[in-house]
C-alpha cells in the first residue's frame, strides 16, 4: 500500500495545485531565511518559474536582499527543493498611507 507521501503529488498535479503548493513553501522557507527584522518590510509576491519576486517597502531593503542573493537562493532551494530559484525580482509594496495632516487654522 502506498504512503500518502507518495499519493499526495500526484494528486496535487491533478488538481493543478502544485504551484500554490511551491509558492506556500518557498513563502515559509523565505521566512525562515529574511529573519524578525526583515519580514515586516518584504513579502514574496510570487514564484514566477525560476525567479523570485518580492514586494519590498524600501529599496534599500531590496539593494541589501539583492547583495545577498545568492545566499537566500541557496537556502531557499535546499529546503523546497523542485524547480531551482535562479535570481529575485524586486516590485514596491504599497505599504500603509501617511496618517492625515491636522488642518491649520481651524
């Protein structure tokens, strides 16, 4: 009898899922890899074959992140494993809007 590790796949591919599948796991081991200081600040965006896109709220964040690609690549592919993450592409987060200027004069 099979395992489910074994079923599982193939029933994914099926059901077409195996790229939000891919896109879960690269989020979580991106997770693991950007660290409490950086997480609030970038988010995968998507997984778009082998490039990695991330929403990024300052570029200077993105510059960093893009310095130490290879590095977050390697990490990210040893733990997902599959389709291998060749380079990130960086979009801008929209982030929050300022807070509202009190009125001057009233």
């Amino acid at each position: 009898m099979e395992g489910i590790e074994a079923i599982l796949p193939r029933v994914l591919r099926r059901l077409g899922a195996t790229r939000q599948v891919r896109q879960v796991r690269v989020e979580a081991a991106f997770a693991k890899v950007c660290g409490e200081y950086i997480r609030p600040h970038v988010r995968v965006y998507a997984v778009e074959r082998s490039v990695l896109v991330l929403a990024c709220a300052h570029p200077a964040i993105a510059h960093q992140l893009q310095i130490e690609a290879a590095t977050i690549l390697d990490s990210i592919n040893a733990e997902v494993g599959g389709r291998v993450l060749t380079r990130l592409r960086f979009v801008p987060e929209a982030g929050t809007p300022p807070a509202p200027r009190p009125q001057q004069g009233s």
